[in-house]
C-alpha cells in the first residue's frame, strides 16, 4: 500500500502582549471585567488568569473577536498568526 503524504501540521503562535491588549480592549470597551466575562461566556476568575499570562482556548477567542467586531474594536486585539511546522 502507497504511503499517504504527510500535510503540514498548522502551528499558532499566540502574541506575547495578549494581556496588555485585553487591558486596553476592557478600557475602550468601556465595560467591566464581570460584564466583559458574561459576553465572552466565561468567568472573571478566567479574566485574571487571561491577564497573568494564561491563554484562552479558540471559542473564548472567537467570542472576544466577535465582540471586538461588534464594538468596532478589532485594532485593539492581537493576531493570532498561524504558520507550517514540520514536514
């Protein structure tokens, strides 16, 4: 039996300066970090540990840059850039 190619194995690189772009998204969205966690899904337990350095898994992203989108605010987040690793 033939062997099957490989394809590239998509890798995300998560920005390094999430928390500080959270901070300013919260500032300019002009709400709080309760209301911030109940329209992203989560708690704000989770915000703290967003803004210590923890990621957030690809739903909460996905409802932050919906969010951003909604409030006009997509300049003030990070991209997550995803790029090819290994063979």
């Amino acid at each position: 039996m033939p062997r099957r190619r490989r394809l590239p194995r998509e890798v995300h690189v998560f920005p390094e300066d999430f928390p500080r772009s959270l901070e300013r998204f919260k500032e300019a969205s002009g709400l709080t970090w309760t209301e911030l966690a109940r329209r992203l899904g989560t708690n704000s337990l989770t915000l703290r540990r967003w803004r210590g350095g923890t990621r957030p898994n690809a739903l909460h992203l996905l409802a932050l840059q919906e969010l951003a989108a909604s409030l006009e605010l997509t300049h003030l987040l990070p991209v997550v850039r995803g790029r090819h690793a290994g063979p």
